[in-house]
C-alpha cells in the first residue's frame, strides 16, 4: 500500500503544485464509500494538538485527491483498515519518504475516519 500512497501523492502534487507554507496541517482521511474503503487528502491552515476539530475540512471535489485502497485490503474491517493505513503511513514517515512529497513541509500529518479520531503521523 507505501507505493500507491506515494504514487498518489505524487499525482497530487503534479496537478496541484506544493501547497504553500500557509497550509501547516494534512489530514489522509479515511472512508467507506460505495466503491469500497478510499483515502482522500485535504490540507488546513491551522492545526491543535488537542481538537482533531482543524481536520474538519469540506471533502476534495477533484477525484484525483481520492485514492481507492488496494483490492487485497477492500475485505478488511473498518478497524484493520486503520490500522493498516497508520503502519504504512508511519512507515514512509519514519523512512523519509513523506519528505520527498508534497506535503514535505508539513507542522502535522494525520490519519483516520470522519466519525473517528485522527491518529497523529507527524
């Protein structure tokens, strides 16, 4: 799942340019949609700590910024599905590979479903 993120990423940051140093925060949100479980990105302006409230964001209008999950993860629940995303997520985080992509400059990188809590990446 690391490659189709960053490969997506990547689409991102070709149709929309890097954000700038104004955009401080990304959420990688989490969804089950009819087409199965998707990730979409967002970016806000600001970002607490102590209220996932900053993550409360209008969803992306552009399907590009949404990124259907693999086939071999659609059978999942909703709760390995999280858990799978963190890891990869963390993963590419901690192997620097998120600061290769548009959101390099990022103050917080998060995670998680709308009803649920956002799990910190960065």
């Amino acid at each position: 799942m690391k490659n189709e993120i960053i490969n997506w990423l990547n689409n991102i940051e070709k149709h929309d340019g890097i954000p700038p140093d104004s955009v401080v925060a990304f959420n990688l949100g989490l969804i089950e949609s009819d087409q199965g479980f998707m990730m979409y990105f967002v970016g806000a302006f600001e970002y607490s700590e102590d209220n996932d409230d900053w993550a409360c964001i209008e969803p992306p209008t552009k399907s590009y910024r949404y990124l259907k999950l693999p086939d071999k993860v659609q059978n999942e629940s909703w709760e390995n599905i999280l858990d799978l995303c963190k890891k990869a997520l963390t993963e590419l985080e901690l192997d620097g590979t998120l600061n290769k992509t548009l959101i390099r400059n990022a103050k917080a990188i998060t995670t998680g479903f709308d009803d649920g809590e956002l799990v910190k990446i960065r």
